[in-house]
C-alpha cells in the first residue's frame, strides 16, 4: 500500500463493502491515494495507514459497491430531454394530458419556434394509440411540433411541421421508414417510423454549444444520484457534442466519466486522424464505433423473424442492407475500433453476427470485444453463436420494467423467454454488461441501476407478473453485471469495475445491501452518496 506525503488520501471506514474481486468478495475498508484504490481490507488493516493527512470517511456499516458502469445509454440526449416538454407516460397519462403540456410551453414561445417532446409510450396512454397531427394542431398550430415517442423510433408531427418538411399524401415512404396514413383518406396521420422521422429531425435547428454543455451537465447530475460514475454515449455524430463533452468535463468539472461511442458516419474522419478505440483519458474517451442495424421492440420496428403476434405480416425493419452492414462493420474493425451494432430483433442479431464473422475472417482479433447492442429478442442458437465468437452482448433488463407487457403481447409466451435472456448469457460464461439506454426507456426512472437489476433478479414488469422466470439471475451477478461486466464491455476492467488496489477509486453507497434484503425491495434501494476518484460528488440530501 502507497502513502506518499503530499497527494490527497482518503480512507473509507466501517463499511459493508462488495467488491467484485472474487479472491476478497467482502471488506470493511479503503485506503485512497490520489484518486486511485491503494489498499482494501479490514479496518484494522487500513487503519495502520492513516495519519494527520488522511481524511476519514466513517461508512457507518453501509454498503459500498464499485460505482455502477451505465456502458449505453445516451447522456446527451437524455440531458436535452430533461429540457424538452415531459411526454412520458407517467407522469403523462393521455393525449390530452400531453397536448395540454405542449399547449403550455408553445406558450412560451414566439410563433414558428420549435416545440420539442419526447417520452410517451402510446401503450401507457388512456387512449392506447400514437397522438396524430390532429391532436398536436389543437396544442399549438402556429409553431411546428415533434414529439418522439420513449424507444426514439417513431415521432409525431403537427400539420404545421409536416407542411414544413413537404410531407403530403402523395409523399413515398423513404427506403427504412413508414409515413403513416389515415386509412379513408390516405392523408399522412403525423405518425413517423424509422427513416421518415429525419424528413422533420433534418430541419430542427440544432442544439448549440451552451445548451449541449448545460444538458450533459443536468444529465449527470441525475446519473450521479444514482451511484453512475461511468457512461457510455450510444451514439455521437456531431463536433458540437464532443466539444461540449470536453467544455463540460474539463472546464466544469463535471465529475462524471464519459465514453464516446462514435457513429459510423465519422469513421472515415476519425481514421484520417488515427484515432482508435481507448483515445482520451479516463474522464473522457473514444469508445466504439456504433452502428444501427433495427428499431425497437415496444414500437414493432425490431427486425425479427417471425412477424409480431399483435402486428400480423409485421417482422420489423432493417434499417441497413447486409452489404452496408458488412462494409461498415469490416471498416470499423479494421481501423482498430470496437464495434457496436443496435440490433433488438433476432433476424437483426443474426445479420450482425454474420457480419462479425465475416470481419473476423478477414482481420482476426483474439480480444475483439465486438458488442451487441440491446441484443434482445435471441434464440438458443444466437446465444450459442455469441458464445462461440466471443461477442459481448449489451441487454437492458430495465426494458422488461416499463415495456415487458408490450413485448409480452408483441413476441407471445414462448418468445419473450427469450428476450434479454440474461441467465443463458451467463450460463453460457459470456461476459454480459448492464445498462440503461436512458432515456430510451418508459416510465419515470430511467436510469436507476437498481432497478435494472431487480428486473434481472425478478423478471418482473411493472405491472408485477412475471415475464420469462426462466431467465432470473442472481443479485451478486447482477451487480457484477452493471460494474465488472460494464468495464469489460469498454475495454477498462483493468482500471474499474471492482475494488481493487490501482484501480480508479470510484464508488457508491447504497441505503441497503441488495444482496441481503427481499428480491421485491432491490428496486427501492438507493444512492446515498457517489464517489468519482475518491471525491465525495454526490450526497444524497
Ligand atoms: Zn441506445
């Protein structure tokens, strides 16, 4: 153990302590030097090691895990949405309730401006449809609208904003979207899946610098508060974002650790650079390159292969050919990125996989880490096939909180056994991650790590019925699963993930161990405090 004189050291005492490191499970305390792990132990062991310089953090007996690992999920958007009308269903509970929301904050706005929401679940509202155009027009005609329903793959459009983006009756549906229509009339209903939600998304002026900046900032506060200390953006395309990431971390100090996943689109730029996975540092750094093979579940957009039990002849949209797909995964490969594909279907997990193969063929990589996004709707034989490659898929257990009765009325009994099947990941020894996709999700917690791994130890929806018991894991897995797992999954197992001497000394308490209370009360369990490289950043008040 360290102590040299003059760099900051902290030592935690009394504590429950998990720390993922199978060779010492449990320990009472740590010793911080700098912002790095030093010592792990008993409290008589650390103790020796304090003297006048050591700050002292008595735990009191609660419990400290790792600081949970979110490796997909979307802080920037998430952060704009925090700015954005609150469409999400709850606390919105119908149409009207939403048009009322929007009516308010086109209010606030000179005529023309944009009006932006985002987070309804038609599943969830009174009425158990999308909104239409119709509806929009009554909250605000005289300013364009988009609200974008929770699984961000389909959006609704007042008339206004449809005008704007030239979408009429006699509009085609763009190659990987729909314009929905009214059946009697063949007018555009408002409605926009997949592709068609660009014709709109392309004429929303961007978000600039300071309100980028101020989202990233409003997003990790809330990530903070629930003992996240690492993230992974699924998605950055723009200059802008990765200047604010840059401006909000090294200039305000935001203590949250970002990892970029970089869209396929920039390759080209990124290599001209050199630039490769693992680029940054340990506040901030080039992850993957993501690409985007399907849509969701809950909006019926996932590519599967046989259609949806609600939705009959419907099997989902691929959103890139295979040849794309080949192309843009073998590039990534190449240029020494990690690769992460969105795929939720499992027509759309086999194209992946397939295209993996086919990379690896051509430029093997012993310790590729190619990733699986969401990865949900599998098979026995697409389990087998990732096991076999050693891909690292990445579920969202939080998924089947929200939206487990959409799937269990989309996929039926026998296939939604299937769906995020987290004990057959394990089982079958495939290093599997945790995370949220916030605010990809449905109702009011997003990206609480706790209640992802309820749902992971309980298979339970919202509603409290089970959805595919088969598949429960074990609370200590599951943690591991949101810490250890997650670090792997970003290639930095070897600097976080476990309490272990030389790593990054990022924690959280708990308000309970998870591990020694009934499985129902996993999801109440909370953050009482946050520690990012040995800073206190988080105390609950
Ligand atoms: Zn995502």
């Amino acid at each position: 153990m360290s102590t040299d004189s003059g760099v900051r050291k902290t030592a935690f005492i009394h504590g429950n302590i998990i720390t993922m490191d199978s060779e010492k499970p449990r320990a009472e305390a740590i010793l911080v030097v700098g912002d790095r792990i030093s010592g792990v132990g008993s409290d008589s062991e650390i103790e020796a090691f304090i003297d006048k310089g050591t700050e002292v953090i008595d735990l009191g007996w609660r419990t400290l895990v790792p600081g949970f690992i979110d490796c997909h999920a979307h802080p920037m958007g998430y952060g704009e949405s925090l700015m954005a009308v609150d469409c999400r269903t709850p606390p919105v509970s119908s149409i009207q309730d939403m048009v009322a929301a929007i009516r308010r904050k086109a209010e606030e706005k000179p005529e023309g401006e944009w009006v932006i929401g985002v987070g309804y679940d038609d599943f969830k509202l009174t009425e158990r449809r999308h909104p239409n155009r119709w509806d929009l027009d009554e909250a605000a005609p005289d300013n364009p609208i988009i609200i974008t329903r929770m699984c961000g793959h389909v959006s609704v459009a007042n008339s206004l904003a449809l005008q704007m983006a030239g979408i009429t009756k006699d509009s085609a549906d763009p190659e990987g979207g729909q314009i929905d229509r009214d059946q009697e009339t063949g007018e555009p209903t408002g409605v926009l899946r997949g592709s068609a939600m660009a014709l709109l998304y392309k004429l929303i002026p961007p978000s600039d610098m300071e309100q980028l900046r101020r989202a990233f900032s409003l997003a990790a506060e809330q990530f903070l508060a629930r003992g996240v200390t690492s993230v992974s953006d699924a998605g950055v395309d723009s200059p802008l974002v990765v200047r604010a990431y840059q401006a909000a971390i090294r200039e305000d100090g935001v203590p949250l650790r970002v990892n970029l996943m970089m869209s396929a689109g920039i390759l080209d730029e990124l290599s001209r650079l050199g630039i490769q996975t693992g680029f940054g540092d340990e506040r901030l750094r080039i992850g993957a390159i993501k690409i985007v093979a399907d849509g969701s579940s809950s909006g019926r957009t996932a590519a599967v292969s046989e259609p949806y039990v609600d939705a009959p002849g419907n099997t989902g949209i691929m959103y890139i050919s295979r040849e794309e797909l080949d192309e843009k995964v073998l590039a990534s490969h190449k240029a020494g990125f990690q690769v992460g594909v969105h795929a939720i279907g499992d027509r759309a997990i086999s194209a992946v996989l397939d295209s993996y193969e086919k990379a690896l063929k051509e430029l093997p990589r012993a310790d590729h880490r190619l990733r699986i996004e969401h990865c949900g709707i599998c098979t026995p034989a697409i389990v087998e096939r990732i096991r076999g490659m050693g891909v690292v898929p990445v579920p969202q257990p939080i998924f089947l909180y929200g939206e487990g009765e959409s799937y269990r009325a989309g996929l039926g009994e026998e296939r939604v056994k299937w769906a995020y099947p987290l004990r057959s990941f394990l089982e079958n020894g495939i290093v599997t991650p945790m995370s949220s996709d916030c605010p990809a999700t449905s109702g009011t917690e997003l990206i609480s790590p706790l209640l992802g791994i309820y749902v992971a130890v309980t298979r339970k929806t919202d509603s409290g019925r089970e959805l595919g018991p088969e598949q429960r894991i074990g609370v200590e897995d599951a943690l591991k699963c949101y810490t250890l797992n997650s670090a792997y999954a970003t290639f930095e197992d070897d600097v976080k993930g476990s309490i272990e001497p030389g790593k990054l000394a990022d924690f959280a308490v708990l308000s309970e161990d998870p591990t020694r209370i009934a499985e129902g009360k996993i999801k109440d369990v909370y953050a009482e405090m946050t520690v990012v490289g040995g800073r206190v950043v988080y105390t609950r008040p």
